[in-house]
C-alpha cells in the first residue's frame, strides 16, 4: 500500500460507538499502530474541551477540533482560525434577531462549549448560557435549524463570504464558522507543519463536514453507516462505528 504515516478520525459516527465511547479493541489498534511509528489524529466537530474528555485513555498526537478552526500537534498549537470577539457578537445578535429570543444556539472556541438549550443535548461538557453577556472569540456557532435561508440570513450579518457552513446529517443542526476553519484548512496547515504530504495521510468520516477531509488526504475513507454524500466521494469503505471500522482497517492495513 502507498505510504500512509499519518491516520487522521472523525469521533461522531466514526470512532465512536453511537453511545460516545471507543472500544479498548479501537484503542489497542491505535497504540500499537503508534508503536510502530504510525501517528494517530482526531479531527472532529466538537471543541477541544469536549472531545478531549472523551478520549479516556486514548493519546491522539494530533488534535484537529472545533471543525478545524484548532490543531494541536503533539501538544502544540499549529493553527487556530476564529470569529473576532466583534464577529461572534454580531452572528449572535443576528441568530436571535432572525430566529427569534428562544432559538437554540451553541458557540465554541478554545475555552469551552456555550449553549442556551435547557435540554439534554446529549453532551456532557457545556456551559449554559443566554448568551446575554458573551464576549469571546468563537470558532464555531451552531443553529437548531435546517432551513438554509435563516443560516444564510445569520451569516450576512458578518458577510456570507466569509462563513463556511453546513448542516449535520444526525441532527436538526446547521454550523457556521470562518472560511478557513475547516478540516481540510486544517490538514493543509498540519501536512505543513509535518513536512508531510497530504498523500501520505489517510482520513476516515461519515458527515458533511468530513467531504473536504476525505477528498484532500491520501485515502478517504467513508464509514459504513456514512452518509451516501461521504461513500459517493471516498476511495474505500471500512466496515460501520458499531464495527471499530477503523480499527479494523489499520489492523488490516499495517498488519498489526
């Protein structure tokens, strides 16, 4: 096989279980694959505070976060692609002007997880908020909509040129971040970093937001329970999140 050195995961849908964990099987794959000189990435959606706590025993030597607005290499921050303090403030302001004071919104940046629902969203590591008195940086702000237009009315608050934004597939959800705080940005800043190139790294997703990280690296690999929009674009399919997919992949791969 070409010279994979690099694996970089997806965490929803891909490296975990659909209950938020990794199997010890996932995880012995992964430090015996690093053992060998292999290094091992997470690339993800949520904010670093969030997945990190989510790793339980697990030691990434990349972390790319918050969709690619944050990476830590081996410890270092090697990118960091944000909204201003002004920009966050403003989007916030459009949300509730557009989608009314009980719209739902979450806002996530270096230092934690922020969001106004009084539900359980399913996530142990966020900070309720009404968002009243937010002064901070964001990387990423995400909507409880799917309806594109309101998504497009928000993001013209700051110029729609300057937002990259999708939707999830799991979720009623949209996200919204800078143009360049995205996972394929943020692998390009990596392989720099590494003196890597990008052939030489293989990726695994299942949503939209892992397309660009799919197409940009070595090998794109689609989960099994991938989206068609994700199969559509990857090089190969490794078996479902269910099924430790990935792990059963390098276990495959670099003889492990």
């Amino acid at each position: 096989m070409e010279n994979i050195s690099l694996i970089l995961s997806d965490l929803d849908g891909t490296l975990f279980h659909d209950d938020k964990s990794i199997s010890d099987y996932t995880k012995q794959v992964i430090a015996a694959a690093q053992k060998k000189g292999i290094l091992f990435g997470i690339s993800t959606s949520r904010a670093l505070i969030n997945a990190s706590r989510y790793l339980n025993g697990l030691t990434p030597d990349v972390m790319i976060t918050n969709g690619g607005g944050l990476v830590y290499c081996k410890e270092e921050k090697i990118y960091s692609c944000e909204f201003t303090k002004e920009e966050a403030r403003t989007l916030i302001d459009a949300a509730f002007k557009f989608g009314g004071k009980d719209f739902i919104i979450s806002v996530d940046n270096e230092n934690g997880l922020y969001c106004n629902s009084k539900e359980d969203l399913g996530d142990r590591y966020w900070t309720p908020t009404d968002f009243s008195d937010f002064n901070e940086p964001a990387m990423k702000m995400c909507v409880e909509t799917l309806d594109k237009k309101l998504v497009e009315k928000i993001a013209s608050s700051i110029g729609i040129d300057k937002i990259d934004f999708l939707p999830f597939s799991d979720i009623p959800w949209y996200k919204m971040s800078k143009k360049n705080a995205t996972k394929e940005k943020a692998i390009e800043k990596l392989s720099q970093h590494l003196n890597l190139p990008v052939e030489n790294i293989a990726a695994f997703g299942d949503d939209f937001s892992d397309i660009g990280m799919l197409k940009i690296c070595g090998r794109g690999i689609a989960m099994e329970n991938a989206i068609d929009e994700v199969k559509s674009i990857a090089d190969g399919i490794c078996p479902s999140n269910e099924d430790d997919g990935v792990a059963r992949w390098m276990e495959n791969q670099f003889e492990l």
